[in-house]
C-alpha cells in the first residue's frame, strides 16, 4: 500500500465514530500531533480494540491521507495497565494527556513534550511519588517546554538572587520585595519550594522525578501551578474537573 507511514507515538484520545469506528489522536515522535481513524476498531472481537484505547504508545502503521490518518497496524510497547487499573491514576493520566493535547500542535517538534507524558505515565503506574506531585511537576515542566516558562532563578523585575522571593503569576515568575508590594497577610516562599522550582526546570526528563518534598512544599507548588495555568492558559480541563470531584471523594 501507498503512502504508508510509521510513526512512533502516544494516544492522547479517543472518540467513537459511527457504529463501529474509532478516531484517536495520537502524539508522535516525528508529525507532532495527528488524527487517526480506526475503521473496525469497535466491532467485537476486532484485534485493533486493545491497540487503539489511550495511553497506548507504540508504534503505529498508518495511511496518511489528505486531512487525516487510516490506522493500519500497531507494535504496542506500552499499555500502561497499572495505570489503567487504578481510577484516580486514569484520571490524572486524562488531565495530563489533555494538557498536552491542548498545547501541542500537527507537524512540529513535540519530542521532548511526548517523552516528557511517557516518562511520567510510567511514574504514576509506578506510585513511586504522590500524585499530586507529579502533576505539578508535569505541569510546571510541559508549560516550559511549550514556552510558557517561570522564571524562578532570580526576581523577574531586578534579576536579584536571594532568599527571599513571592510569585508573581501575572509577572511570569519569582519577585523580590523591592519589586513587589508583599502584603501582611502574605509570607514568601519557602527556599525548598524555590530550589524545587529550580531543579524541575533546569533537569532533563530522566531526573525529573527522583525526588519528594514536604507538604508545605507540595501546597505552595499546587498553589503556583494553579495561578500560572489560570494566568497562561486559556482552557478549562474536563479530565481536570473529573479529578477533582473524585478526589474530593475520596
């Protein structure tokens, strides 16, 4: 067959087409973000149902078409089963695919963004670190990736090194209290929070999550992630909402 390409890549999502049909995106390696459909996927006892579910990454066969892909065959790596089995990790591997559904785009360099979700699929099957954890660590490192960067090595204003810092959303980073007005109610960050913030940006993927931090740390990483995101970008999350209401379940 003709104009076949393989790709190596991650299902972000899948949506049902028809009776019997799939359509999934799929984030690869070498076509960034790309649209494919399963024909057949749905029907009982199809051997494409299993390779065509999220999550799934491997490497895909397809016919490339004028607007879209035709799944072809698949040479499935990973089905990130411990993932799957355990509800509350679905639901933040959803929010984390979700994430970089929305940012990444057809035909650019995703490399680091689809190698950044693999690494951290495999820690939240691992349960190795707690998951909120993960997700600001995600977070923090895809928004860099896909040039949302914080600054977070020196005062956004003055480029003053210290101690002695609050975040400043709306200023993309870090502030000093000359820079800044701090007010009463208000205390700077912890300097573990600082250091932390240092070491997710500054490391590669493979060292990302080889750490744990205090609670004090994790509610002051939550609380900069959910403040940068709101200020940069411009989505609300349905996986987000999802986790959310099963955590406030749980």
């Amino acid at each position: 067959m003709t104009n076949q390409v393989v790709l190596t890549g991650i299902i972000l999502s899948v949506s049902l087409v028809g009776d019997y049909d799939k359509r999934f995106v799929l984030l690869t390696k070498e076509r960034g973000k790309i649209t494919v459909f399963a024909r057949g996927a749905r029907r009982q006892k199809s051997n494409v149902m299993a390779v065509t579910e999220a999550f799934t990454y491997g490497r895909f066969t397809l016919f490339e078409g004028r607007d879209a892909y035709s799944f072809v065959s698949a040479e499935i790596d990973e089905y990130f089963m411990s993932v799957k089995e355990d509800l509350q990790a679905v639901a933040y591997a959803s929010y984390f695919a979700e994430f970089a559904e929305h940012l990444t785009r057809e035909h650019l360099n995703e490399k680091n963004i689809l190698k950044l979700l693999y690494q951290t699929l495999r820690v939240l099957g691992a349960k190795i670190i707690e998951y909120p954890l993960i997700k600001c660590i995600y977070e923090i490192k895809l928004l860099a990736y896909y040039g949302l960067q914080m600054q977070v090595f020196h005062c956004v204003s003055c480029e003053k090194e210290g101690e002695n810092f609050v975040f400043r959303a709306e200023k993309g980073g870090i502030c000093c209290p000359d820079c800044t007005r701090v007010s009463l109610k208000e205390r700077f960050l912890n300097t573990s929070t600082v250091y932390t913030l240092q070491y997710i940006i500054s490391s590669n993927i493979e060292q990302l999550y080889s750490f744990k931090v205090t609670m004090e740390v994790q509610k002051e990483l939550e609380f900069i992630c959910k403040e940068y995101i709101k200020e940069y970008v411009d989505r609300k999350f349905k996986a987000l909402e999802f986790l959310e209401c099963i955590e406030a379940l749980s």
